[in-house]
C-alpha cells in the first residue's frame, strides 16, 4: 500500500511537472501565433485601404468628368473631400513597407496620383474659365497625358497589391509554421484544457466565447463596410443614371449623377413610384411607355429603348434606357436596375448627319439631271442626224454616228448606277422582315423577257425571311441575277441556282450559275468600282454592278465573295446577312 501510494504521488507529481511544461511551451508557441494573427490583420487592413485609395481616385476622376458636365460646386466639394481622404489614407501608409524598394514603389505611385491630379486642377481651371467647346478640345488634346497617367496608376496599385499579398503569404506561412507546432504538445493541451476546465467557471468560458463572437462580427462588420464604402464610390461616380426599384416598381436607391442631372435631393424621388417621380412627366406617352417596360422587366427580359426625359430645367435630354431584371439563384426577381446614359450629343449628330445626306443626295441627284441633260442631247441629235441624212453619208460616218449614240447611253447608265451607289446606306439601313423567296419571285418576272430570249431557268430552294432594307437587298438579288444570266457560255442555256444555308448568327447565301466563270486571279478584284473582266464588245455594262452589291451585304454587317473556278465551268458568289 505504502508503494502504491509513492508511486501514485510520484505519478501525480510528473503528471503536474509535465502539464507545467506543456503549457508553458503551449502559452510561449500560443503568444507568437497570436502576435502572427495580429500581423495578418495589419496586412489585410492595408490592403483595404489601398484599395479604397484606387478606388477614391476613380471618384476624383469620376467628379471631375460630371463636373465637366454639371458645372455644380457640389461635384467638386466631393472631390476635394476624396482627394484629402486619400492623403489622409497615404500619410498612414508610408511606414508600413519591409524593405526600401516597397517603399519607392508606393512613393513613386503618389507621386504619379499627385501629377494626375494636379492634371485634374488644370482641366477644371478650363472647364471654369474657357467657352465649353474650347475647354472640351484643350481636355482632348490632353488625352495622351490621361492615358498616360491612368495607366501608370493602374500598374503601381497592382504591383503595390502584389507586394502586401507577398507579406500575408509570409505570415500565412508563419502561422501554419506554428499550427503545426502545436501539434508537438498535443497531450500538454490536453491536460492544460482539462486543468483549465477544471479551475474555470462556466461564466468565464462563455465571456471567452461571447467577446470572440464579438470581434467576429466587428470584423464581419468591417468588412462589409468597405465592400460598401467601394460600392458607393462607384455608384455615384459613373456618369450613368442608375435606380434600383422593387417589384412595385417603387424607388429605392439613386445615384447622385441622376439626382443632379435633374436638381433633385432623394428624398423628392425616393419611395415613389418610378414613373411618377420628375424625369418622366413630359407628357403621358412617356409615362405609359415606361410602366409597360417595366411590365416586361417583371416578365424576366431585360428592355432597352431611346427616350426624351426632363433635366433640372426642363429640357428634352435624350437617354439610352434600360431596365435589367434582378434575379436570386433560383430566378425569383427581386428587384428592377433602371441605369440611363445620356446621348443627346449622339441624337444632335445623327440628325444634323441624316439633314448633310438629304443635301448631298438632293446635289448628286441634281448633279446627275444636269450631267445626263447634255448626253441626252447628244444621243438625240445623233440619232436625228442618222435617221435624216445617213443617205449622205458614208458608212464609216454612220459607224461614227452609231458609236456616239453608243457611248452617251453608256455614260448615262453609268451615271444612274454611280448615283444609286453614293445613295445606299446614307440615311442607315432601316431594316425590316423580308420574305427572300417572295421577292425573288418578283424579280424573276422583270427578268422574263431576257429568260425567254436566253431559254434560261433560274431555280431557288426553300429561303428565309430575314431583316434588311428592302430596297437594298432587292438590289442586291437583281445585281447577282443579271450578272449570272449576262455572262452565259455560247450555246448553252443558263442555269441559276440559289440557296441558303442558316447558321446560329447568320443566313449565308449562293447563287451558282453555269457560265464563263471567273479566273481566281480575278476572284478579290470584281467588286472593285468600275472593274470588268471583259471588253465592252463582249459584255455591256458599267463595272458598278458588283462594287454595289459588296457595299449592300457590308451596310447590314455581312460578307460577300466569289468561288474561283475554271473557265467555262461556272462561277459561286456568297453573301452573308446576320440573323
């Protein structure tokens, strides 16, 4: 008994000798895992805040853009309150880097902010002082510098970025370093956790825990606050108007672009109903147009539309509308983004563009009346002078006479074919639904007389409706017809196949004829203007016809091209129009 019990205290004192061992390395291993943590911590909030450095730059600019625009001092207050924020952010983290090379690298990315900046006072000093086109072209000129310094930014934040994840990386190393020494006093924790469970009351532990949950959630909450903090800065610096609206079509959010644009505050738009708030009251159209576009949004589509709303004087600004459903994983919708971009400017020159094409095209067609005006004198007179005095004249001046006739008719069809070419295209490819086999029908009976006179078949599979502009396409089909009825071999009937083959963006079409075909030497200078393969003696014609129809499939974003082949075995033209 006595040797049991000297063997027990002897037990009972190597058990405590050794849990005092444990924990003492276990306490010395903890504290270097705690001050790593801490570390980590230091390293993550850096590289928060030179994100929200690289982000405070972009409202700068941002600001400086929409003040370009507004010409509001609320704009530039803004700025210069980002611009201190950032200094602010900068001073602190000026002694955070390891090793000097860190720290020129993030000296030399202020000083690159700091020259845009000045850049930005210099733009602003113009947008206030200059007459807005003169300030607009100084700003422009300027471009290669901006270019410059954003990209100069943009490459010292990453490689800023690049240096601190390098510096986490080591303390992560470190961390695992020390995890995994822990593991070495395995049974010293053991014994360290029950002696401690043994000498701790319950209150103490759930202290313990509740001050972790604690700065868990300050942590959580942190973090959401820059994520938030980043949004910000970006919602209201882009020089869009974005709205965020529930299912109601209430509003719930807007940026400051689209509360300045029209001199608004969000309390005067908040929590009504989108179609009801400032921008839209021009008139019931607009209003109802809106609600039925939302309709849609609800319906899961995203809707977009060109749309005149009021800016803060009531006048009628142009904007590229949309409205882009929200939608969880599972597809429910739960809420509406509204975001507008104004394009009056784009308006304003698509208008002034379209009245210079009404001018030209009334000149050119001016032009042409008076250039035919003379051919036409001649051509008649010439044939006057034939048909009344060719007895008196020899055969070679009646060859002349014929030959001038000839050459008038010719720069009159060449007239007409140069005007069509100048015409197409300048008033935009209005397009709409065509029925390709229904028009070919229709052409095919202009060309019935020369089919007749030739024995010639022209034949097409099923084709498909696409959209284009239906004078051009028409064009288009008459231009390839009569080239492939036109250059037949001698003796043999022409043969006209057309076909289309539909591909997931495109419809691609061929017509393939049976006649003298094309050199592939030949193949890329067809479509050239005023090409032809032929003397005039062999074939009529302008050498406008194919020029005409590659300026045609290019207007409505396609392709054209031409199968070389052998002679006399017939020629393949292609053409693509997108679906």
């Amino acid at each position: 008994m006595i040797t049991l019990r000297i063997l027990q205290k002897s037990a009972t004192f190597l058990s405590a000798l050794f849990i005092i061992i444990a924990g003492v390395l276990y306490y010395h291993n903890y504290n270097k895992q705690s001050a790593a943590g801490k570390d980590a911590l230091q390293v993550e909030d850096y590289i928060n805040a030179v994100n929200d450095m690289y982000i405070l730059q972009l409202n700068v600019v941002g600001n400086k853009r929409l003040f370009q625009l507004t010409k509001r001092d609320s704009v530039l207050q803004q700025m210069y309150s980002d611009r201190t924020i950032f200094r602010s952010l900068a001073k602190e983290l000026r002694n955070i880097w390891e090793s000097a090379d860190d720290s020129i690298v993030f000296a030399d990315w202020m000083d690159i902010n700091e020259q845009r900046f000045a850049q930005i006072d210099v733009h602003i000093s113009w947008t206030r002082t200059l007459p807005n086109n003169e300030a607009i072209s100084k700003i422009n000129d300027d471009v290669v510098k901006t270019i410059y310094f954003t990209r100069k930014i943009s490459l010292g934040y990453n490689a800023i970025n690049t240096r601190l994840k390098e510096q986490a990386q080591k303390i992560r190393l470190l961390r695992a370093e020390l995890a995994s020494n822990n593991g070495i006093y395995l049974v010293g924790l053991i014994f360290v956790n029950l002696v401690l469970l043994l000498l701790s009351n319950w209150a103490t532990s759930k202290a313990a825990a509740l001050k972790s949950q604690q700065y868990m959630d300050q942590l959580s909450i942190q973090q959401l606050a820059i994520k938030e903090r980043k949004f910000r800065g970006i919602f209201n610096s882009t020089l869009h108007f974005i709205c965020f609206l529930d299912t109601e079509g209430v509003l719930k959010e807007v940026n400051e672009t689209a509360l300045q644009f029209a001199g608004l505050i969000q309390n005067d738009v908040v929590g009504k109903k989108f179609w009801d708030c400032y921008w839209w009251q021009m008139n019931t159209e607009t209003k109802d147009k809106l609600k039925k576009a939302f309709e849609t949004a609800l319906g899961g589509e995203t809707v977009t539309y060109e749309v005149a709303v009021w800016d803060k004087d009531k006048n009628e600004v142009t904007i590229l509308f949309n409205l882009k459903p929200l939608t969880d994983d599972s597809g429910r919708i739960l809420a509406v983004l509204s975001e507008g971009q104004p394009i009056q400017d784009i308006v304003d020159a698509r208008k002034a563009i379209a009245l210079k094409n009404l001018e030209l095209e009334h000149f050119a067609a001016t032009a042409a009346h008076d250039l035919k005006e003379p051919l036409r004198m001649i051509s008649g007179f010439m044939t006057l002078m034939k048909k009344n005095y060719s007895y008196n004249l020899d055969e070679k001046a009646n060859q002349y006479i014929d030959y001038a006739v000839d050459g008038a008719k010719r720069m009159d069809m060449l007239i007409t074919d140069i005007l069509e070419y100048t015409k197409l295209g300048s008033a935009g490819v209005q397009k709409q639904k065509i029925d390709t086999g229904k028009l070919l029908s229709e052409i095919i009976l202009l060309f019935h007389p020369i089919m007749e006179e030739k024995k010639a078949r022209v034949e097409w599979d099923h084709l498909p409706v696409i959209q284009g502009q239906l004078t051009a396409i028409r064009l288009l089909f008459n231009n390839l017809i009569s080239n492939a009825l036109k250059y037949q071999q001698e003796g043999l009937p022409p043969i006209v196949h057309i076909n289309c083959t539909a591909f997931e963006n495109e419809y691609r079409f061929s017509i393939t004829d049976n006649g003298i075909g094309i050199p592939p030497e030949q193949a890329e200078k067809v479509f050239d203007m005023f090409k032809r393969l032929h003397g005039r003696g062999q074939y009529s014609g302008t050498g406008m016809g194919l020029a005409t129809c590659k300026k045609i499939v290019e207007l409505h974003g396609g392709k054209i091209w031409v199968r070389p082949s052998v002679q006399g075995t017939g020629s393949s033209f292609y053409f693509t129009i997108p679906k």
